[in-house]
C-alpha cells in the first residue's frame, strides 16, 4: 500500500443474515493498517471471518478476518473493525472458499538482491534503449507450488519525459489452489530468508492474487485480484555480516528453499534472530532473542543428553528409590530437563564458530562465561555481577546471531567455504573497550 492515508465510503454485507441487508461503512487505509467503521445497529458484538462489500474506487471487497475493536452509541450506532486482509474484484461468501492459483507480489528487495536488468545500451552515448523482455527465474518447485522471480518493465509518460522503470515480482503459483493463508506463509519466509542473506528495503510490497478456475458466469479468463495484506517490511537496517547476492548460490536454491520451508526445527531458532529487523527491540531483549535461539538451535539439532539415555534412565531411578513420597515429587517434577546439557555446555560446542564469527585474541572461557552470567541475570535479576552491559551486550548478541546464522546457513546446506567467505567477523577488542 501507499504511504499515505486513503478513505473509501461504500456499503457492507454480514454473514449473520446471508450478506442480505446493506450498512452504510466507512473503509480507512493507512499503510498496512485497514480499519471499517460502519453504521447500524442490527448485528451482533463479534468478531467476523468474512465481511462483503461494494467499495467506491475499490468495487466488490472481501473483508478477511475482522477484529470488533470499539463501538460508538447514538442515534445511529457506529462499529469498528480492525482488518486483517482485504481482497478487491469479488465477494466471497465463505472462509472455506480462499483458496487460489497463485500469488504474486511486487517486491523492491527483489531487485537488490537478483541486481539484474533486462535494458541494454544508453540515452546518453548511443540515444537508444533497447527491452530484452521478461526474465524469469526459477528459484523452487515441489509438489505444493513453483516459486519464481521475473523481471518486468513498465513506462510512463509526460510532455518531456519517458520514465522507464523495472521491477521484481515473486509468483508463488499452487499446483492445486492453496489456502490464502499458506500462500501469505510462503510470502513471508522467502521475505525473512532475503533478510538472513542481508538484504534489505523498507518498501511496501504489493499484492495480486490469481484464480485460473471459472467461478463467475461471463467469466472467460483468469481473474486478478488485488490483495491487501500486512507486508513483511524491514524496520531497522542492521549492517549485515553477511550478504548473500542471487549469484552467490545461483545453482543451490532448490535444496535451500526445501529445508528453509520444510525443516520446522528451525523455525523458532529463525523467528528469534530474524525478530530485530521488524521490531523495534531493546539491547537486552535482542541479546536474550539470540541466546534463545541458539539455545532452541543446539536442542533440536544437536546432542541435547548428558547422559546416554538408558544411563540417565539407571541413575533417576537408583536416586529415586532412596526418596521419600514429597521429596519424589520435587524431583520428578525437576527431572524434564535434567539430562540436558547447561547453556554454558552449549555455547561450548559451538567453539570453532566463534573463531570464525570473531577476529584477534580472545579467551573464550571468559567470554562464555559473560554470556551465561548476562543471559542468567536478565531472565532471574538475581546478582548484578561479570554482565555485559549496553554497546557490550550489543556486540556481543550480533557475535551469537552469526554463529546461529552461520549453523543455519550449513543446515540449508549452503557450502562450508562459501559460508566462511561472506562471514565479517567482528574485532573482539573493539567489543570490550576497556
């Protein structure tokens, strides 16, 4: 959406007596903000799946998932709705029928990252341009969808100007019409993928979705839709440590979009990490975020027992068996994670990342030994002593979200060498200046 604040007046439908009686509304766009407000008084206080209306400049409008956020009484009642997706060009009468072909989104990020053209020559030296056509590339196909990126070009024109502009869209096409929802899903994880090769932009993306099924009558080819949704928008620009261009992995994103879509062990260690670039976070919470992480990392992808299990199996019991009823259940009740290795056990497996994630001397035991005592006083507030503080903290959390993302990055199978040849790693004596 534009960055600018749009009001459309029109009329809107209800489910509660079959999308029958008409309410006068008011739709109010704002960025990635949808808020209805409509007049009347013969409906329920709910919440609404699915709201229809008709739309001056927008025509026939589904309303998706609608949150009752305030109501106003009068002469005239007044109901406001938080929306959470709207799709323009059609009324649909139930939750069960967002299913479609496919999902296409303009996306700015897109051409940073791919950093192709498809114009040739110059205004300046030869006077001429010349259009190559559409470039398609293909990034993933499974039995579920085909995921490609195409370059387009569009033209624009006034009294003295001709402005030619290319761009990106990313068409995420179903093999069998998919959920809205699943869809989205598949929009946001290549969006946080783009953003763990480091790339950024702050723009809206934009929306269209395809259905190639006839379902009007009259309806004689697929029919477009222009769908409005939150985007995945980047609102801090950190200096990546890593910056992964189309180029760089040119012949690997089949496997790597397999596991970034399927490997769900990864998921929490990457909503962790990738959280910093979309919220506004404090220090202490971006350290604490990238502690989790390679926490949640290391259990699921690593050897998460002290103990060899029928071991730990013989110990418990030979303890237990000496208890008494009340000191039993204490330590049943301690006894889920105590075959787990410590935070301090963890971060020592990862030894060899942190002399790639770091440059110059430094002592690995001590600075182990800070991350365990900040990370212990930050979730208990117990003693306030051996804790990194401010810049430290900072530092130190980015050093963790490279050694987290460098263990992602071979879990996708992306090339040891290719790895560590886009690693930055940071000046441990620029971390603790004193």
């Amino acid at each position: 959406m534009d960055n600018n604040f749009k009001l459309h007046r029109g009329q809107v439908y209800f489910e509660t007596d079959g999308f029958i009686k008409s309410y006068d509304a008011t739709l109010n766009i704002e960025n990635n903000s949808y808020v209805l407000d409509v007049k009347g008084d013969c409906f329920s206080f709910s919440d609404y799946k699915i709201i229809q209306g008709e739309f001056q400049d927008l025509g026939y409008v589904t309303f998706i998932e609608c949150y009752l956020s305030g109501r106003s009484s009068g002469f005239i009642s007044s109901f406001k709705y938080n929306v959470l997706h709207i799709i323009e060009g059609v009324k649909i009468n139930q939750f069960e029928e967002l299913n479609f072909s496919s999902l296409s989104i303009e996306m700015p990020i897109l051409k940073n990252w791919i950093n192709k053209t498809s114009l040739k020559g110059d205004l300046v030296f030869n006077k001429k341009i010349e259009y190559l056509g559409t470039q398609k590339f293909d990034l993933y196909k499974s039995d579920e969808i085909e995921l490609t990126a195409s370059l387009y070009c569009k033209e624009s024109f006034s009294k003295k100007n001709i402005i030619i502009e290319e761009y990106f869209e990313l068409n995420i096409s179903a093999n069998n019409n998919l959920n809205l929802f699943d869809l989205i899903n598949y929009y946001r994880k290549v969006k946080i993928l783009l953003n763990f090769f480091g790339q950024h932009h702050s723009a809206n993306d934009y929306f269209y979705l395809k259905e190639n099924n006839i379902i009007y009558e009259n309806q004689d080819e697929p029919l477009i839709m222009k769908l409005h949704t939150s985007s995945v928008n980047f609102i801090n620009n950190f200096s990546f440590n890593f910056n992964f261009s189309y180029d760089d992995l040119v012949d690997s994103y089949q496997k790597i979009f397999d596991s970034w879509f399927n490997n769900q062990k990864l998921e929490d260690s990457i909503n962790l990490v990738a959280e910093k670039s979309f919220l506004k976070l404090s220090g202490e919470t971006y350290f604490l975020n990238t502690c989790f992480s390679l926490e949640t990392l290391h259990r699921k992808h690593f050897k998460n027992n002290v103990y060899e299990e029928d071991v730990f199996k013989e110990l418990s019991e030979r303890i237990i068996e000496k208890l008494e009823i009340d000191e039993k259940k204490l330590f049943l009740e301690k006894l889920q994670y105590a075959n787990e290795p410590s935070f301090r056990k963890r971060l020592r497996d990862f030894k060899g990342d942190f002399s790639i994630a770091l440059k110059g001397d430094f002592n690995l035991n001590n600075l182990i030994g800070k991350i365990v005592d900040t990370r212990n006083y930050l979730v208990h507030r117990g003693e306030k002593k051996n804790v990194l503080e401010n810049i430290e903290m900072t530092k130190v959390a980015k050093v963790i979200e490279n050694i987290v993302k460098i263990n992602i990055f071979r879990l996708l199978d992306i090339d040891e060498e290719k790895i560590k040849a886009k690693v930055k790693p940071i000046n441990y004596k620029s971390i603790f200046i004193n």
